[in-house]
C-alpha cells in the first residue's frame, strides 16, 4: 500500500473512529489490514460490501484490488450516514 494513501486515510478523523482498531499516531490501520490482505491475496474480480456506515471496509478493499491491478467493490449501504 502506498503510504501517501495510508497517510490520507489515516488523517480522516470519520474513518479513523469507526471501531476497527486504527490508530493514526501509530500508522496502524487495525483491522483494515486484514481486509486489504484479503483482497490481496485471494485476488477477486468483485467484492459487494453491504453496510460499511462511512466506508472504510469498502475502501480498504478497492485499494488491495487497485494494487492487485483488477477488481470491482460495489457498496450498498442501505442505512447510509448523512451527517
């Protein structure tokens, strides 16, 4: 992952309270690791995320496919946040 992009997830303070264990002063992005990992090594073509409130798990996704070099996420959250 490219750490400008790990830099600009981490400084948004929306994605960094979501309960999945990031920590911006660490570089840590908790769980999103495991779910970039696993688009990175099982490889899809097309991952459906339902219900992500902001995003996170979505996105941590499409960058493990982005550097897969292929690959899809589609997000349907039918609860969307609009604050």
């Amino acid at each position: 992952m490219d750490n400008g992009i790990l830099a600009q997830i981490l400084r948004n303070p929306d994605l960094c309270s979501m309960g999945h264990g990031q920590d911006a002063d660490t570089g840590n992005l908790g769980m999103g690791w495991l779910y970039y990992a696993l688009a990175r090594m099982y490889q899809p073509r097309h991952v459906v995320c339902i219900g992500s409130w902001r995003g996170f798990v979505p996105l941590m996704f499409a960058q493990g496919m982005h550097d897969n070099g292929h690959g899809r996420v589609t997000f349907i959250d039918p609860g969307m946040v609009d604050d």
